[in-house]
C-alpha cells in the first residue's frame, strides 16, 4: 500500500554516499522544554489524528475494506498510547506545555487512514531519533521509551494492517548512543532516520491548520514543498518540483536520507535518477550543498518516498 502523502524525491547521474551528518551539531543547543515541546507537538497531533479515524470508521467500515481482522482494535491500543503520550510529556513540561492545534487529514476511509498511520509513525520515529540525543540524561530513559513503543506501532502498521515489510535495511540505527536505544527495544529494527526538528516539522506542518498564538514557539523552518511523481520507482528518471529562491544559478544537489547515511545526486535540467538501492520509508531534500545536507543547506523538502516490500520480499512498484 503507497502512502497517500508520497510527495517527492531523486535521484541522478552520479550518486555519492556520506554518513548522516550530526545535523546542525554546531548550532546553538535545544533546551530540554523546547526537545520536549516539540515532541509533543507531534504526540498532539498523533493523538487527534487517532481519535478522528476512530470515530469516523466503525468496526464495519474496516471489515468492508478488506482490513486484517483486529485492525482497528489495534489502532485503538495505537490511540491511547498517544494519548498517554501526551498526558506524560504535558506531566513533565507542567505550565509550559504546547497545547493542541487545530488539524486537517485526508483520510476517507480505512485503508486511507491505515497508509497515513504508517507515515506518521516513522515520522514520529525519525524525530524520537534525531532529538533524544539532545536531552539531558534525566529524559532519555522515559524519551527511549517513547521511541520503542512508536517503533513496535510503526511495524505493527505496516506489518500486519498494510501489509509491507517494517524496515527499509539492516542498519536502521544511527550514531553509538542508539545502539542502547535498540538494545532498550529490543533490537527492533525500523526506520529510525533521525530527522532534524525543522525537518520533522515540515513534514507535520500540511496538517496543522492553527495553533494556539499561548503555545511556546519552537524555533523551526517550514522547508518550502518538494514534489516528485507518487508513480517514481528505484532506478527512474523523474523531474522535482519545488518553489525557492534559495541557491538560484547554482547546481543544487538531491539528498535522500536513508538507513544508516544518505545519497547525494546532482540534480540535471530538473530532473534526477532515483538511486536504485534505495528501500522503505526514505526522505529527500534539496541541497546547495555537495556533501549533504542540513538545515542551513535546505533549499526544499523533505518529500517522502515509499519504496516497499511485501512480506515475501518482493518490491511492489509504484505506478
């Protein structure tokens, strides 16, 4: 099942590899309130996206699209995770709690609401990843926590209910300190790409209609939109579409953040090769930079690619 936000990514002509770079590791750090807030301006978000799929879509309205039995009940124990989610990070930031926005999500029926349930989770994954190294010691345990129930949720999701492989690679882990993290789950081996807080943000922000002007502000970028055809597959040439000004008359450079590193590919009269190794749940941006990217390099993105697997390893193909 192809996720109904797919949006965009690259690909190209010569294909370089890096490590995930230590994101903004030079920039001024994050207080432990604002990590916490924003996370659980995420936990909000999850928690209303829950509630609205479970009163709009009864035990019927599952059966009749053809949903595994135990589906929604599933997503029921999904929706009071989140909500205790929210009750535990709010508990820990007291009077200084985000409070919940207002929100929009395309969900129609079921097997809409399944296939966004499945980006949110490795959503809420990428940004457990790329924050909890930021908290102070006295968070981690209960942050860890959070991170392996969001994993075990994202590849119950994919697993059972939409029917795809929960992982994109072997090494799904990054950087030393979440090997403990991966111990503390079990070994459980997802989609764990650590995204920054503007890149988890900007992949948030389409569903988020307004926020109470009370809340903290974080201190994120809404990275302009990149899009890419839904139809793009491993190996095929497409074109990106994105609306900046950022880096104009230079080459610019598509970056796909994957696994344990990412893929940078010069980008080619507005067309890029997608990198055929490339699996699962993976995010592209645009770049200015070569060798690739982060916050200060961002011209556009992330846009999400599904490449998936069924559960006897065989890609389905985008069309």
């Amino acid at each position: 099942m192809k996720s109904v936000i797919v949006a965009a990514t690259l690909g190209a002509l010569a294909v370089s590899a890096h490590p995930a770079p230590e994101a903004e590791a030079r920039g001024p750090s994050l207080s432990d309130s604002t990590i916490l807030n924003f996370a659980l301006t995420l936990e909000h978000l999850e928690d209303a996206f829950y509630k609205l799929g479970l009163s709009r879509f009864n035990q019927r309205s599952f059966d009749n699209a053809g949903l595994p039995a135990g589906a929604r009940e599933q997503f029921v124990q999904i929706s009071q995770h989140e909500s205790e989610h929210v009750a535990f990070l709010t508990g820990l930031l007291g009077s200084k709690a985000t409070k919940p926005c207002t929100y929009k999500f395309p969900i129609n029926d079921p097997k809409s609401f399944s296939s966004l349930s499945q980006v949110f989770e490795n959503v809420g994954v990428g940004a457990y990843t790329g924050a909890t190294k930021s908290l102070s010691h006295q968070y981690i345990t209960g942050s860890a926590s959070i991170l392996g129930t969001e994993a075990r949720q994202a590849a119950l999701v994919a697993a059972y209910v939409n029917g795809v492989e929960g992982w994109g690679n072997a090494f799904n882990v990054i950087r030393p300190f979440l090997f403990l993290i991966a111990i503390v789950t079990n070994h459980l081996q997802l989609q764990q790409i650590p995204l920054t807080l503007s890149q988890a943000y900007s992949l948030a922000a389409p569903f988020i209609v307004k926020c109470p002007s009370s809340n903290p502000k974080l201190p994120v970028t809404v990275f302009p939109t990149l899009t890419i055809p839904s139809s793009a597959n491993p190996g095929d040439t497409v074109p990106v579409t994105f609306k900046s000004n950022v880096g104009r008359g230079k080459q610019l450079f598509a970056v796909f953040l994957f696994g344990l590193g990412q893929e940078v590919v010069p980008i080619r009269n507005g067309r890029v090769i997608i990198p055929k190794n490339l699996a699962g749940q993976v995010y592209a941006l645009i770049s200015t930079s070569s060798s690739g990217v982060t916050d200060r390099t961002t011209v556009a993105g992330p846009a999400l690619l599904q490449f998936e697997f069924d559960l006897e390893g065989r890609y389905i193909p985008n069309s």
